[in-house]
C-alpha cells in the first residue's frame, strides 16, 4: 500500500521499525523555482525565490489543510523532523506550500499552523501561480485528491534538491537530512 | 436472571457505544483526554489529529488518497465473514475478534496476522477506552440506511412558496424527468446485468440500481412552521437524501433538519445558504449573497488604485439584502479603505427619481454598491440623466440582479461592474452545453435557466456518487463519495472552477467581475477579472 512498492529504495528503508515493505524512495532531482510570488500565513507576500535562497537549507512539503489524512502525519512528522535536527549546524528552514489555494486562505493556513504548534512559513496564492509551483517540483498530480506525500530538502546554494517520495518517519527523515544537506 | 444480564449489558453499551464513537470522531478518550498514538513509526499524534474519523471517515468505509488507502472499518467489514461484500476498500482476511482488533489498533497487526502499514497509527489505549471503540466500531455502519431498500432509493427534494415561482418550477420540473429517464435507463441497465451475472462484478453491479423514487416536499406557511412540516413528512417516510430544492431566503431552516437527521442535502439552489458553514450535511453550490458580497468587498479594496474614495452601499432590507450587508462589512472592515455609508432600501417601496438623486448628491459616493430589487435598480439607473454626479463604479451582483431584464442609458452601464460567479461562454457559444442539450431534448428549454442547470447537476451528482459507492448505501459515504467526486469535476461547467474537499461545503470559490456590453443574455457580460476572496 505504499506509494513506490518496487521503485528503488533507499538503504536506510532498512532502518524501519516495522516489518512491512519500505514506503518511501529517495532521489537527486534539479528544480527551477519559478520567479512568483506567494502569500504566507500572515498574509504577507513572500517572493519564492528569495524566499528559499537565503542563507539557511530548506525543508519543502505539500499540503493543504482539508486533507484529513496524510497532510496531518506529514506535518506532525516535520515537527517531529524540527526536533530531530535542533542540534545541527546550520538550523533548517520548513517550508510548506498549499495545493489547495482555492481554500486554503492565509487565514485557514494560520489556524492550521497554530492547531499543530508548527512554526514555520505556510504558503498559498493565486490558483495559476501555486499550481506553477507545483508543477516546477513534479509535485502536482492533477488533483488535490491525488496528491504525494513529497518532502524536499537543498543545501544553502546547492542547485540540486534532495526528493524524499512517499512517508518516512521522522528519524529516516534526519538521518536523509543529514546525510544530504549541509 | 438472563434476561436481566443482558439488559444491564445492553445499557452500559449504550454509553460505551457513544464514548467510542467520541473517541473515533474527536479523538477524546473518557474524561476528555486527548488519545495518543505513534504514526509513521516513531511521529506522536495526539487528539483530533489521531481520530480515527481522519483516515477511516464518519461511513468508517475508509478513503484512497494519492496512493495511500486506509482500509473499511465498519462493524460488518471487520466482523463480517465476507469482506469482499462491503465497501470498495477491503482486503480478504479473517474476521476479526474483539481481541485481534485490540491487538490491530495498538500494534497494527491485522487479524491474518499481516503487519499494517505504518501510516495506521499504534494507539495507546486504556482498556476502558478499547472497550468503547471495540463497541462502536461493532454498530458502525452496521444498521442499513434510511431510505434505501433491495429495489429503491427514495429521494425527495423541498420547496416553498418563498422561492420564485420560475424557481421552483425549474427545479421540479427537471428532478422529475431526470428521475423518469433514469429509472427507465435502469430497467436496460438491470437486463443487461442480469445477463452477465455470471461475470465477477455482475452481481454488485445488479445491487447498484436501484430505482430512484422522488417526494417533492412543499413547506406552507411561513418558515416558522417549516420544522414541524418537515418532521411529518420525515417520519413518515425518511428519504435516503434531500437533491436540490429551493424554498428561498429560509433554506437554513431546512439545513438545520437535516443536520438533526444527518441527511445528506445535496446542491440545493438558494443564495442564502446557513450562515456558519458548520455542519456535514448540506453541500452548496456556493455561499450566494455572501460570496457576492466578498468578492465586491475585495474588488472595491483592493482591484483599483483610487481604493480611498467614499462607498455607498444601497441594499434591500430583507433577508438577502442583510446577510449580503453584514458579509460585505465584515470584509470591508478588515481591509478598511475609503469611507463606507449604507442604507437600507424598503423591499415594498420604489425611490424615484428625485429619492435617489437626492441621496447620490448628498453622499457623493465614487462607488456604488446596489444590492436592490429589479424595480428598485430600474428606476435607479435614471440618474444617469444627471451625469455630472455619477459614481465611477457601479457594482451589482447576481444574487440580485439579472442584466438582461435592466435597461439603463450607456452611461450607467459602462460604470457597471457586476459579480458574477458562474460561468460565461465563450464567444456567441452556450457556457452550459451539455446541460441545455438535455433540457432542448426534453423540451424543457423554457424553464428558467440557472436552477434547471443546478437542479440537472444535482441528479448527475448524485448518480455518480451512487454508482462510484456500488451498494455501499451510506448517507456519509455519499457525502464523502461526493467531497472528492466535485473536486474540480468535469460532470459540469455551471462555474468556471469548481473545488471540494474534506469537510469544504461550498463548490464555487470565486467569480467574475464582469462588464456591461450591448447585447442579449449572458452574452451581455464582459470578463474583466476573476476574484477569489
């Protein structure tokens, strides 16, 4: 039931507690960021550019706040994530952007933040700019019903993204991070 | 002596029952405590976030979602001995026993002894609490729906004097034939299935079609006596799920009786849906006035560069007009550019000529907002005669006013910035072609066009969830059939953009802001932006 069965798997898939099939595959993957412009929680305008090319890595997922299943685990797992990486050098940088602009309002991204206690920067925006985001990070699946579980990591200046596809737990997660990002 | 037993049994289930059902819907074990459980192997969740209602649903027959499936968990798919005869998302095992599904819920082991995937959290559990799932997850979905027996589904749709007459007809007229085409198509459908009955999926396809029997519920009176009518015809005879209707201002009276029966009211046709969006049961085709509102809230804040001038809004004091009032300054205050005065406008009176003339000089508004009745905005476009005061915007909405039956001088119509949400067809061509197909091969043509086109949906909504559900006949299910079915749906053009999702109950989001040009019909209206508040 997992999202890759036979893809290739990532050694550290080993690592799972539990016996059951690895559900997650890791890649090197090399995204243009579209030049747009977003909104975030605040409902201040944030560039996505500039926004992911300052002087911290980032940490990248999709979700949108009406989705009661997988988006909760994920954003429960980056929180988690947040903890697992207190301890590194360079303090990382979550980003989560919505793929359901049409609902997800500043103001429904804000309360979603607040009901989990994440801290980080929540995106949404006009319909055709979010889903060129989307489609700029293989993250759109023609639906929000169909969305990946996709997380992406990239060092401070690196051109390359690391793309973690499918769930993990949060120290496959860390342990993905610190092997990839600096 | 055993009889007694099994009363005092059956008593402390009943509040076993609802506890667990707290706890699979809320997350709250007894006393209110949050439940907590490991996800993803080592991810703590805790409380809303770890109910079981997320993954599994209210209908407990599970969800498929970008490649992960969480499976059925109602009582006949976990206790039943035949699991491939519930719902779309089982897979075959042994039945579970009260003990195995302990051991499932707490360490993910499944009654063949398979490991669960990890996204099924590992719950900790007291042993009270275990209990109280244990014994609701025994009676969920467990009794068969209202309204739905082997040969039919019984549907009805409400109506009342309250909504205009071209309205309700509409929306009568073509559940009526929708219903009398289907159940006709269903007597091929159940031919053609009898003869494959052989075939693997023959027999589930025989138990999907079901004829549908339509009551139409005509409310008398006004609206306060509207509960009592609709308990009597309820009790009479529960319908599986209320499609469409149209009973005018007073629909949220409807949705609060169906909210009380959790009875799925699909797409009914009313711009004055329940003020909070709270509820399951009711799915809009979009919050009406109140969209309205917003949008021109947001295009009169934030659309132009001379953002600060002084507003205007004239609307009717009735219920419409208030709801489309209070919306618009609650927007209007967040944003909070330019001056803002409003005024009421008397359903039962026509201003003429000199009432608004004298108004639009005392208030020398740069924006008018005119939220009136058709007279009302006729007879006020007769200020175009004095020009030198015009405001330089003008903005009317479709909840209010259709442009093909106002005339008013070029003048007026070129300020006209009029909010509309559904959608416009390109060039000369129809934007609904399939719907009016259907109407001009029924002859059905003439009826007013807008709620026929809603009504029409309506039907292939529900069609379509019914055939996706197969005969998993659950009144949550359909609303949740339903939730990912609308999501961008193809099944019909009446909005540009149509989004659903979990929980989301309005279909449209936006609209257009359109302009007045020369012309017939829609063909009338100019595109010039989109807002989605």
């Amino acid at each position: 039931m997992s999202a890759q069965t036979s893809a290739a798997v990532d050694e550290h898939a080993a690592h799972r507690e539990m016996a059951a099939a690895p559900s997650y595959r890791v890649s090197r993957a090399e995204y243009a960021v579209p030049d747009i412009v977003l909104t975030d929680e605040q409902g201040q305008v944030v560039d996505l550019h500039t926004l992911l090319s300052g002087d911290r890595p980032v940490a990248v997922n999709f979700i949108f706040t009406s989705c009661t299943t997988i988006c909760p685990v994920m954003t429960a797992t980056m929180l988690q994530l947040q903890r697992e990486l207190v301890k590194e050098p360079a303090k990382p940088m979550f980003v989560s952007i919505s793929i359901d602009p049409d609902y997800d309002s500043a103001t429904m991204l804000s309360a979603y933040a607040k009901r989990f206690g994440a801290d980080w920067t929540f995106l949404t925006g006009e319909r055709a700019d979010v889903l060129k985001v989307l489609q700029a990070f293989s993250a759109w699946r023609g639906s929000k019903n169909n969305h990946a579980a996709i997380t992406l990591f990239r060092s401070v200046g690196a051109d390359h993204w690391t793309r973690v596809e499918g769930l993990a737990s949060a120290r496959q997660l860390a342990e993905i991070w610190k092997k990839n990002v600096s | 002596m055993l009889v007694c037993t099994a009363a005092v049994a059956h008593a402390a289930s009943v509040d076993s029952v609802a506890a667990g059902r707290r706890l699979y819907l809320e997350g709250l074990g007894q006393g209110g405590n949050p439940i907590v459980a490991t996800v993803q192997g080592d991810v703590a969740v805790t409380g809303a976030t770890a109910a079981c209602v997320g993954c599994h649903k209210r209908s407990g027959l599970g969800v498929s979602e970008g490649g992960q499936r969480a499976l059925a968990v109602t009582g006949p798919a976990l206790f039943g001995s035949d699991t491939s005869r519930v719902g779309n998302l089982t897979r075959s095992r042994t039945a579970y026993t009260d003990a195995t599904l302990a051991r499932a819920i707490s360490q993910g082991i499944a009654a063949d002894g398979q490991i669960l995937d990890p996204l099924m959290p590992r719950y900790r559990l007291n042993a009270e609490d275990m209990r109280a799932l244990i014994a609701f997850l025994h009676r969920l979905g467990a009794e068969p729906a209202p309204g739905v027996n082997e040969n039919e589904l019984e549907l009805a749709t409400i109506v009342s004097a309250e909504a205009p007459p071209g309205e309700r007809e509409a929306v009568t007229t073509v559940l009526r034939r929708f219903v009398e085409m289907k159940n006709g198509g269903t007597r091929q459908e159940e031919k053609r299935a009898a003869a494959s009955r052989r075939h693997a999926y023959g027999e589930k396809h025989v138990r999907a079609f079901r004829k549908w029997k339509l009551s139409v519920w005509t409310l008398d009176g006004p609206a306060s006596g509207w509960p009592a009518q609709l308990e009597a015809r309820y009790g009479g005879r529960p319908p599986f799920a209320i499609i469409s209707g149209a009973t005018g201002p007073d629909w949220p009276v409807v949705h609060e009786f169906c909210e009380r029966h959790e009875l799925p009211c699909i797409l009914p046709v009313t711009d004055l849906p329940a003020e909070s969006a709270a509820g399951n049961y009711t799915v809009y085709l979009s919050a009406g006035v109140r969209l309205d509102a917003r949008i021109t809230a947001r295009s009169i804040t934030k659309g132009y560069d001379d953002v600060d001038g002084r507003i205007l809004l004239l609307y009717v004091d009735d219920q419409r007009g208030r709801a489309a009032q209070r919306a618009f300054l609650e927007a209007w205050l967040e944003a909070r550019r330019g001056s803002l005065t409003m005024r009421a406008i008397d359903p039962g009176s026509t201003p003429t000529y000199k009432d608004w003339k004298d108004v639009i000089h005392r208030e020398r508004p740069d924006v008018l907002v005119a939220w009136l009745l058709p007279p009302q905005l006729q007879s006020l476009t007769s200020i175009a005669s004095s020009a030198g005061t015009l405001p330089r915007r003008i903005y009317t909405a479709a909840s209010f006013t259709d442009w093909s039956s106002i005339h008013a001088l070029p003048i007026f119509e070129q300020r006209v910035l009029h909010v509309y949400p559904y959608s416009l067809g390109a060039a000369g061509l129809s934007p609904f072609p399939r719907e009016e197909a259907w109407l001009r091969s029924q002859e059905l043509a003439d009826l007013e066009r807008i709620p026929a086109v809603e009504a029409l949906f309506a039907c292939h909504a529900i069609g379509e969830a019914m055939a996706d559900m197969a005969d998993n006949y659950s009144r949550d299910y359909l609303i949740e059939t339903l939730e990912h079915m609308l999501d961008g749906t193809a099944m019909t053009t009446i909005f540009p953009v149509t989004t659903l999702g979990t929980g989301q109950r309005f279909l449209a989001k936006g609209a257009y802001v359109v302009k007045l040009a020369p012309g017939q019909g829609t063909a009338r209206y100019l595109n010039s932006g989109w807002i989605q508040p």
